[in-house]
C-alpha cells in the first residue's frame, strides 16, 4: 500500500511538472544537468563503456565532450518527455514536422501499409505531434514496462494522439485484422531495442559490436508486402525536431532475407556517428553481447551461423 501511494504521489508531481511553460522546463534542464552528469552520475559507467565500446579510436577527450554534451541533451530530453504528458496535437504540432511527407500521402495513395522504424535518436516522443500529416491510421508498437503505473502513465500519454498503442506480442494479430478489414495502417517501431536473450534470432554489427536485433519489423513487413521507410530525427534547435523519410522498400516481400534490418541498422548507426550525443547512451544495448561473449569463451556456441548450435554443443 505504501509502494502504491509512493507511486501515486510521484506520478502526480511529474503530472504536476508537465504543466510548466517549456521555457521553463528548460531551465530546469539547465539545473539537472550537473546533477544527473556530476552529483549522482547517472549510468555513467554504462554511458563510458558504451561510447569506448563503440568508437574504439576515440581519445579520453572525445568521450568525455561526448558525455558532457550527451547529459546535456539527456535532460532536455526528460523535460520535453515529462510535457508531453499536458501536450494536445495543436501544441505538439508545432515543434515537429517532416521534411518530405509526400513520400507518406503517396504510398496512402497506393493503398499502401508502412512500417516506419525509428530509434532512441532525439526526442522519440513527439514524433506523435506527426499524426496530422499521416493519412494512414497509426499503430504505435511498444514493449509493455514491467512497471504497471509507469506502463499504464506512458501508454495513456501517447495514445491520446489518435494513434493506436499495440504490444509486440500483439501487433501480428492486429496486423491481419486491419489487412482484412481493409483498413491501410502505419505502424510505428523503436528498432534500438534489445531483444530477449531466449528470443534472438539475428545478430548483426552494430556500433563496433556484436548486437542482437529484433526482426520483427522485417518479417511483418515481408509477410504483410508493406512499404519500410526509416524516420531520421534532427534537432534543429531547441525544442524544434524535423523527420525525414528516408525510404527502404516499397515492396517488401521482394527483399531479401535481413535485407530490411541491415538497411535499417546502418541508416541508424550513420546517424549515431554523425551527431553521439543524441541517441541513449544509458540503456544497456549490448547486454547480451556479454552474456554470448562469456559463453563462447566456456565453448558454447549457441549463435554460430546465426542461431543455429554448433555441433556437438546441444
């Protein structure tokens, strides 16, 4: 009862929060900043390690200006995401749009369904304030929070966008619902996720490393004959975000087998390298990439060939 009242206050204060002006969330960015990046050091360990990890040519000087200026972004980051929770479409709408939305109108045009595959680049967020410039209805595909009070706060703020929330577990079913019903969709995915180890299936180079991808968004796409688009975030400036399209296919079941995730992939680590500082370098990607490491070294190896157990390993 006391973990459930604790919870209720402190979604209530972030509530309260999200009613500020942004001028002033921005200020109060410019005040967490050095608490997050130098008082309590938020994931600084998991942050250093990462960038080491992924650019493995970079001096103690560049990883550091990176940190300084990822902590930066990262607190601008969690007050725009805190004022989505008060933001309507009107007033989301104005600080986001995309760069070539004819891409989008023609495939509706077409009759055309579209995966678009996104990351953890720039405020993800508010890609929502796009709706209005999508004809296609909206699917918003999420991986359910193990915290049902953060889970529930996070998935009423953003379907209150005309947008559908579906789960991962879910989204085929629904697929196939709105294909039959003929209904042409748009489903939204967060690629940069990392998978559950008992489910990985694919593994590619990613940022120096070996990482595990869902392929979720490439079977679906396959299977169901969509058109695969990449959503490439840039920060024009404070507070005001831009989406190109940058297309995949318009044909997916032509592609070949993990054509549409390696495209994908390298679209986002070209954008990673282009500008670190944006993208989430406090989540443990590469979490598994240990756990296979330390297992190859006692001479299991479950993922040779992509997946399939060495002989002689069970």
């Amino acid at each position: 009862m006391i973990r459930k009242l604790y919870k209720i206050f402190v979604f209530g204060f972030i509530k309260l929060i999200s009613l500020l002006p942004l001028k002033v969330l921005y200020i109060l960015a410019a005040i967490i900043t050095p608490v997050i990046s130098s008082v309590i050091s938020y994931r600084k360990e998991t942050i250093k390690e990462n960038l080491n990890n992924a650019f493995p040519d970079w001096d103690e000087k560049q990883i550091k200006k990176t940190m300084k200026a990822f902590y930066s972004y990262f607190a601008v980051m969690m007050v725009e995401s805190i004022k989505v929770l008060s933001m309507n479409l009107a007033s989301m709408e104005k600080h986001i749009k995309f760069q070539n939305p004819e891409i989008i109108k023609q495939y509706y045009k077409e009759g055309k369904s579209v995966i678009a595959i996104s990351a953890h680049l720039g405020n993800w967020e508010w890609t929502h304030g796009l709706r209005n410039e999508i004809p296609h209805h909206c699917l918003i595909i999420y991986k359910p929070l193990s915290d049902k009070h953060f889970n529930n706060l996070i998935t009423r703020a953003r379907s209150k966008f005309n947008s559908s929330m579906v789960s991962m577990r879910e989204i085929p079913r629904e697929f196939l619902r709105l294909k039959r019903e003929g209904i042409i969709s748009l489903s939204g995915y967060i690629s940069d996720q990392s998978p559950i180890w008992d489910e990985v299936q694919y593994w590619t180079t990613f940022m120096n490393q070996n990482t595990p991808v869902y392929l979720g968004p490439e079977k679906l796409a396959r299977k169901m004959d969509t058109a695969v688009v990449y959503f490439r975030m840039k920060i024009i400036s404070r507070g005001q975000y831009e989406v190109e399209i940058v297309p995949i296919t318009d044909q997916a079941s032509k592609t070949k087998e993990h054509e549409i995730t390696e495209k994908h992939v390298k679209l986002l680590e070209a954008d990673i390298r282009k500008h670190p500082e944006y993208w989430l370098w406090t989540h443990r990607r590469w979490k598994l990439t240990k756990r296979r490491e330390e297992q190859e070294s006692q001479g299991i190896f479950r993922f040779e060939g992509q997946f399939r157990k060495k002989e002689g390993n069970g």
